[in-house]
C-alpha cells in the first residue's frame, strides 16, 4: 500500500507547480519512493488568511481524511519575519 499525500497550498494558483516535484522528491529522499502525491486544487485558497482559515481547512480535512498525511504548505511570498501569528491558532 502507499502512502497517500495532500498538499494543501497557501497559494494555490502560484504554488502548484512547483510543490508536486518537491515533495515528491521529498518523500523518495525518506525512502518513500511510491507516495501518491495530490495537490489540492481549490482557487478559494489563495493566501496566507484563507489558507489558515480554520472555518475553510477544516471541511476539506474532513473530506480528505483518507490520506496519510496532509501538508499545509505556506511560504509567505517572502513577505514578514519570524514565526507568523496567524498560524499559532492551528497548532
């Protein structure tokens, strides 16, 4: 059986390319070679407030709850400094 992968991106438009391919080879590095790696495709995820929306995340965690591991993925576009009070509600 493999491993089943979400990628939930902060930016979903802009970050979806680019994340498969390294997770991807994040996972075959810890010798998991065969992880199915999804990107979720929703555009009403599209920056750092909605993506760390509990009232958005939690639905499609729920409807996704047949995977492995999910991966909120979010890189701030370079912006700010440090750790990101908005994230500390998630945690």
């Amino acid at each position: 059986m493999s491993l089943k992968v979400l990628i939930i991106p902060e930016a979903y438009p802009k970050d979806r390319l680019i994340l498969k391919p390294i997770i991807k080879a994040l996972f075959t590095y810890l010798d998991k070679p065969n992880a199915k790696i999804h990107v979720y495709d929703d555009p009403s995820i599209y920056n750092i407030t909605t993506a760390t929306d509990w009232n958005k995340l939690h639905p499609v965690l729920k409807r996704h709850s047949y995977y492995d591991i999910v991966l909120l993925i979010v890189d701030r576009d370079g912006e700010g400094t440090g750790r990101d009070h908005t994230l500390q509600h998630l945690c």
